[in-house]
C-alpha cells in the first residue's frame, strides 16, 4: 500500500510540473501594450483640506537624449510649451483641459466637488507629444 501511494505522489508530482511548464509559455502577451511617456511631468501640489480648492501645477518636459553618452552633456530637459493636456478622473470623467504656458507649467485648480468630494483620487494627465499619447498619474488627498 505504501508503495503505491509513493508511486500516485511521483505520478502527481509530475503531472503538476507538466502543466506548471505548459502554462508557462513565452508567446503569451499581455493584453495591452506599454510604451515609455514621451513626456515627464513634474507635480506640485498633492495634500488639501477639504474645504480647500484642489490646486496642482503640473511642469511637461521633453527629454533631450542626445547627450546621453557625454558625461559632461548628459540628458537635458526641456519645457514644453503650448501642449494640450486634459485632466481625467476614473479614465473616463474629463474635468478640465489645460494649455501649457511657456515655461511648460499648467495649473488645475478645481474645487474637490468637481473631482467627487474630498478624500483620494487619482488624477490623470493625458495628451499628445510628438504624435505619442500619454498618460500621467498624480494622486491627491485630503489632510485629514
């Protein structure tokens, strides 16, 4: 009897191995693609009272790579100006569409009703820049 439940455990064993090595499968592609942002933005502005405004300055700036392998060169960024970006809440609720001023900076500034009350919420910046969309994310909260 013994034996036989050593010889069902090996059998088991290599049966779960099998079908582990058959599920993993290199041709298998994720659902969607993930593509570098064309842009970088920096964020001010992240923690507001609740009865405060909602008041975040976003900075988009273009990376120059060309410089990439001169240490004394290195990567440059530079502001973006006139880009087009629209601020989206839950991917699909647009609440505001903003134009870069010359330095490259944008201004949200909203109260919390229009983002659906205070608490967290993910705010998402997205345009074009050199015929590639983007998405950003910045989160916000209440202080309390």
């Amino acid at each position: 009897m013994k034996n036989l439940q050593i010889k069902l455990f090996r059998f088991l064993a290599f049966l779960s191995l099998a079908f582990l090595i058959v599920g993993c499968n290199e041709e298998d592609e994720l659902p969607f693609e993930v593509f570098e942002s064309p842009v970088l933005a920096q964020f001010e502005g992240q923690v507001f009272a609740p009865t405060d405004n909602i008041t975040v300055t976003a900075t988009f700036y273009d990376l120059d790579k060309s410089g990439i392998l001169d240490q004394t060169v290195g990567i440059d960024s530079v502001e973006i100006a006139n880009l087009s970006v629209q601020v989206f809440i839950d991917e699909t609720i647009e609440v505001a569409t903003l134009t870069t001023d010359a330095s490259g900076k944008v201004t949200f500034d909203q109260p919390w009703s229009s983002v659906g009350g205070a608490g967290s919420i993910r705010l998402e910046w997205v345009g074009t820049y050199d015929n590639r969309t983007f998405r950003i994310y910045h989160n916000i909260t209440t202080d309390e």
